[in-house]
C-alpha cells in the first residue's frame, strides 16, 4: 500500500483521483439529471481549460482565442449532426429535401461538396480534432517562425476569433448564421435526448476529460514539459542551447487547440446545437478566467476553476438575475486578488502544508505513546521476575 501511494504521488495523481471519484461518483448521486447534464456541459469547457494550462501556464503562450477551436470541433460534430437530422423523410416538405432546413431557407438546391464528407461518422470525429489542429499549426507556424508572441500574439487570436464569428454569421446558407445549428437529436439513430444517454454523454466526458488530464500529466513529466518550463522562463537560452522554440510552441499550440476541439464537438452532442456564440471573443475571454480561477500551472485546479465560474454563473444568474454579471465579475476579481495562483495556489500554500503538519504531530505523537509504551515494558517485566523471587 506504501508502495502504491508513493507511486501516486510521485506521478502527481492523487488530485486526479480525488477529482475522478468527485466526477463518477459523488455528482452522480448527489444532482437529479437536469444538473448533471449541466455538469456535464461545464465539463466541456474543461478541455479548453487544460489546453490553457498546456499553453499558458507551461509554455508562456497567451492566447485570447480559444473559443475558435471549441467552435470549430463543435462545427464540425454539429454538421454530421445535422446532415442525419436532415434525411429526405423528415424534410419533404422542404423545395429540396436532403439538406439542411437553413440552407433551403436561403435557396441553395443541392448540398456543398464540402458537407459531404461530413455525412459519415468517422470523418466528422477526425475533423473535430484535425479541422482545429490544422488552424493552428497554420496560425502558430506563421506567427512563431516571425517570433510574434507576447500581447501581440493574443491580440491576433483575438482577431481570429473576431473573424471566424463574422464569416459564420455572413454564410448564413452554409453555416446556419446567427442562429447556428439547431435542432441535433441523433447520433446514429440513437436519441440524446433520453434521461439514459445524458448520463451516458456525461460519463462519455468525464472519462475523456480524465484521460486528457492524463495525457498533458505525462507531457508535463517529459523532457518536452521540462523544455516548455525553460522556453517559457528563458526562451533565449532554450534556444541558444540549439532548440527550435518556434516549433515546441506550434506543438503546444496544436495540442491546445485539439483538446478544444474535442471539448467543442461533446458540447454539442450534450445541448444540441452549436451556434457563433461560443466562437467569438467574449467566449475566448471566459475560458481564460477558467484556467485563472482555478490556476494556470494546474490541469486539476482548471477543471475546478470552469466548474466553480459555471456553477457561480448559473447560481447568479438563476437567484439574482439582474445582478448576475456584476457578482461574476466581483467572483473573478476576488478569486484572483485573494489567490494569485487560484484555486490550486490555495491548496498548495494554505491547505497542503496544514495537512502535512497534522500528519507530522500525529506521526510525533504515535512515536511517543510507541516509546513510552517500550520503556514501561522492561519495568513490568522487572516487577514480575521481583515478586516470583521473593
């Protein structure tokens, strides 16, 4: 058992356990399936979360535009979505059944060769990860290569972000516009709508968010996590010492954007629909005050901090609803003034030297009352050999 808890600790797992048992056992029991599913769209955003600890906190990259990628993946699940919701069965009293219900709205009469690939799952599942992935290798390559970072950079994500929502909203025939894609009831046939898959979306996440953390753990503990650890300290000396710190940042870059994308498509699967809104600036800017909140140098702490910001939007803006943007805003600004580090700053610095200390005077006084109880043993054995003389 010594061995086992050594092995964890020395991994940094402990928290991700803690966090897991929290995740599939105790939210489970505890909400009615109504805010489980809430749940378990606060969950999606964590993937954005963890590519911005991956990104900011390991590799000194800030970027204010996240919430492209979590479009993106969201995009690109949502048209496979879509495309099955819109058979020639249920759309026949459409002019041209078969497409999507905005697209005959707009008049087009046949269905984009670029939709088409998105009729079939597999596809649909590697563009949510390589349509991101792919924007950001573009985005970063180009900027890195020039060495454009710092405020500068997440200016141009900002610009990005900007963009992307102008262009979803100007297609309206292609994208859906403003109101997005509605109306994703399917996968497969199968009913996401049903108390039964909820849970099971919801477990579906939890578990891929669990094997993300486990996967940016090992990056982390990688020479590649100790190289993004001196690029973002003294990125002049990484790269003196003959490293292209270019290309490390594209990569982390990409993972960010990945880890996004994946969060954007299982967002879409647990509310059905996936709309500009969550592609755009504001967006973007909230999913950074996730990782603050719950501190940019920890992957569990993130997954607290965009459930803790969540659940305080949802709370405000249930029980004080003309007062909800300013107790977010109050939230914020008090979480980080208090805790510089966020959530897991506080564990780290309050919580964890507290505990160690009570285990060190329970440890001291277990070895008192063991050595005391040693010492009084020879005077009674003594006593006992005394009396059987006499």
């Amino acid at each position: 058992m010594n061995k086992f808890n050594a092995w964890i600790a020395k991994r940094g797992l402990g928290s991700v356990l803690i966090l897991a048992v929290l995740l599939i056992v105790v939210f489970p029991l505890v909400f009615d399936i109504f805010r489980l599913n809430l749940v378990g769209k606060y969950l999606t955003y964590g993937f954005v979360a963890l590519g911005l600890v991956m990104l900011w906190g390991y590799g000194g990259v800030l970027s204010l535009g996240q919430g492209v990628f979590f479009g993106l993946g969201g995009y690109a699940m949502a048209m496979f979505l879509k495309l099955e919701a819109s058979d020639p069965i249920t759309t026949k009293i459409q002019s041209t059944p078969g497409i999507p219900d905005f697209m005959d709205w707009n008049q087009l009469t046949a269905l984009p060769i670029w939709w088409q690939p998105f009729e079939y799952l597999p596809f649909a599942l590697f563009a949510v990860v390589a349509v991101p992935t792919l924007l950001a290798f573009i985005i970063g390559y180009a900027m890195f290569k020039r060495r454009v970072g710092g405020v500068y950079f997440a200016i141009i994500t900002q610009a990005v972000a900007l963009i992307l929502t102008v262009l979803i909203i100007g297609q309206q025939g292609y994208t859906g516009g403003v109101n997005g894609m509605t109306d994703l009831k399917t996968v497969l046939g199968w009913d996401t709508r049903t108390d039964s898959a909820k849970y099971l979306l919801y477990y579906l996440c939890t578990f891929l968010l669990l094997g993300s953390i486990t996967l940016c753990l090992w990056v982390q503990k990688s020479k590649l996590g100790t190289l993004l650890l001196a690029m973002r300290d003294k990125e002049d000396r990484v790269r003196f010492s003959g490293y292209d710190v270019a290309m490390f940042k594209v990569f982390v870059f990409c993972l960010a954007a990945a880890l996004s994308g994946i969060g954007g498509a299982l967002f879409t699967l647990q509310v059905g629909f996936m709309s500009p809104s969550f592609v755009g600036i504001v967006p973007s800017i909230e999913m950074v005050i996730y990782a603050a909140v719950g501190g940019r140098m920890s992957l569990v702490g993130a997954v607290y901090g965009t459930l803790l910001v969540n659940f305080g939007k949802t709370y405000f803006s249930e029980s004080l609803p003309d007062l909800w943007l300013f107790l977010m805003a109050a939230l914020f600004i008090g979480v980080t003034m208090a805790f510089p580090d966020g959530l897991a700053g506080v564990w780290e610095k309050k919580v964890k030297p507290w505990w160690q200390r009570k285990q060190a005077e329970r440890l001291a006084i277990r070895k008192a009352v063991a050595a005391d109880a040693a010492s009084d043993a020879p005077a009674t054995q003594a006593g006992g050999v005394s009396s059987q003389s006499a």
